[in-house]
C-alpha cells in the first residue's frame, strides 16, 4: 500500500483482533461519541474532515470494514465477505470498546452496517446522521443501476473491479459532481486497493447486494428496515446529494417516509461523495446538531 500523506490522515491506528484478524479504527478527541461507518469502495479517510472537525470536543470512531482501509485483506477461506459478518463485525467492535449514547453517522454500506447495530440496539444511539445511504431493500421504484448489474452479475466484474481498479478509480471522479477532487485525495482513497488481492472486499461488497430474497443477506435487510422505527423518536439529521445515481431520490424518499421530522439538507449539485462535494458545508451542520441539547 502506498504511503498517504500526514496532512490528509493525521490519525493514529488503533486495531481489535477478530480472531485472527485485525480491524482497524481511528479514535480522536474526547467527549461525546461520534461513529462514522463508511461504505465501498471507500474507507475511513471518507471521513477525515468530520474527524477533524468534531475531535476538540467529541470522541470520534471510524471502523475500516474488513479487508478495506488499513484493516487485514483477508481470502474468502480466512473470512466471509456478508452483510450479516459485517454487521457482526460492527457489533463486536461497539461492544469491545463499550460505546454507548453514540451519534451515528452512516453513508453507503455504512447504513445498512450501522443502522443493523442501531436497531438492535435503540437505547444506545442518541442522534442519526444519514449520508447518501439506504437501510432497507433497493425501492421498487428503483432500479438497479447497470453498472452494478454488470459487476454482480457477469465474469466482467472481477476484471474491472480487481483488475482494473475501475470501482475503486472511478468513484473518484464519478462520485464527486460539485468538484474534481485532486489526485492526492483519488490516489489516497485508492492507496488499499492497489493490487488484485487487496480489491476482492470492493467486488464482494457489489457481489453481496441483496435483490432477491434467495440472496445472502436479503433476510437481514428486511430485519434491518423493520427495525428502523425504532429510532423514530431520535434526532435524525439526512445531509443528501441530489446526483447520486445510486442512492438517489427514491431512497431519500423512503428516508422521509420513515422519519417524516428528520431534518434535511439536500445539496443539488452534490454526488455520492458528498462529504469531498460539500464537506465545507456538511461538517458544520454536523457539528450543530451533535452538540444540540447535548445537556439534555
């Protein structure tokens, strides 16, 4: 893995060991717990200037998934690359480091990982923030975007996720629609994926969508949406770009319809990135709303 430079990611490592492995987390500042669970094909850097923004006064956690990040690149014989070891993974890890009255922050796979975990466990979250994400089944009005099809579904997908770095490579620029970002910022995103073996968790992600209710995982999404109203009495913050081409208003439709109060931001020109689009902006209200009443 390349180096990456201090001044994008100045955080120390911290690492817990499922069995044989290590996941690895970065843990900033004190106070009041913020975690942030990022999705594919990103990794904890997605969140650095959240980080750096909430760590003078707040605890702040972000989890690299297994095989993502700087976490261990297991095979498939060495780990099961599912939804449901991902959500076991995410619960080991909040209750190894014992976290509780948490400000959860979810974006991409992140949603369904983290709000898996939340809805189990309503009376340990205090606040949800929503980021170009979903927690439930891809919504009947949506379909598949065919990129994903092609990548879940023909002999094409190994060759351009884990050959050609294409997933990976591509949301850098995809992913962003306000702005270019530099290429310092593209190459670090990409810095764990740089050989075949180290992209197969990018390929598995798309692989373990669930579109069908014979599919891994498919069953656990339905539990993961039931479990949503839950968290229906939380303050719950959606910060959302309108030109996500996956998660965009059919899902943020059906988070309006489960939290009809949360309070919404939409950035019209913001992508699937959004934090790299509108980072400048986001953080800010983040902040807000994580320090909102925090006597109460």
């Amino acid at each position: 893995m390349q180096s990456i430079s201090k001044n994008l990611y100045p955080f120390e490592s911290h690492f817990i060991e499922l069995g044989r492995l290590r996941l690895h987390y970065v843990d900033e500042g004190s106070g009041e717990v913020v975690v942030a669970v990022h999705g594919n094909p990103t990794w904890s850097f997605y969140y650095r200037e959240l980080i750096k923004g909430l760590r003078d006064d707040h605890r702040v956690l972000a989890p690299d998934h297994m095989g993502c990040g700087l976490s261990d690149r297991p095979d498939d014989d060495a780990y099961r690359y599912t939804l449901e070891r991902r959500v076991a993974d995410f619960e080991t890890f909040m209750d190894r480091l014992e976290l509780d009255a948490v400000n959860l922050v979810v974006h991409d796979w992140g949603g369904a990982i983290g709000c898996a975990w939340a809805g189990r466990n309503p009376d340990r979250v205090k606040r949800l923030v929503v980021l170009n994400t979903g927690a439930f089944h891809l919504p009947a009005s949506k379909a598949l975007p065919w990129q994903l099809w092609l990548i879940r579904n023909t002999p094409l997908g190994s060759g351009l996720v884990r050959g050609l770095n294409g997933f990976a490579r591509g949301a850098t620029r995809l992913a962003c629609t306000r702005r270019p970002i530099s290429k310092e910022v593209r190459d670090a995103y990409c810095a764990p994926y740089d050989t075949w073996d180290n992209r197969r968790a990018v390929l598995r992600f798309v692989e373990d969508i669930p579109l069908n209710p014979d599919d891994p995982g498919y069953g656990l999404v339905t539990e993961i949406a039931e479990n949503l109203p839950k968290l229906a009495g939380k303050p719950i913050l959606i910060c959302w770009g309108d030109r996500d081409f996956v998660f965009d208003e059919h899902f943020l439709s059906e988070w309006v319809r489960i939290f009809p109060d949360a309070e919404l931001h939409r950035f019209a020109d913001g992508g699937h990135y959004i934090l790299e689009d509108y980072g400048d902006e986001i953080v800010p209200i983040i902040r807000e709303f994580v320090t909102r009443n925090n006597t109460t």
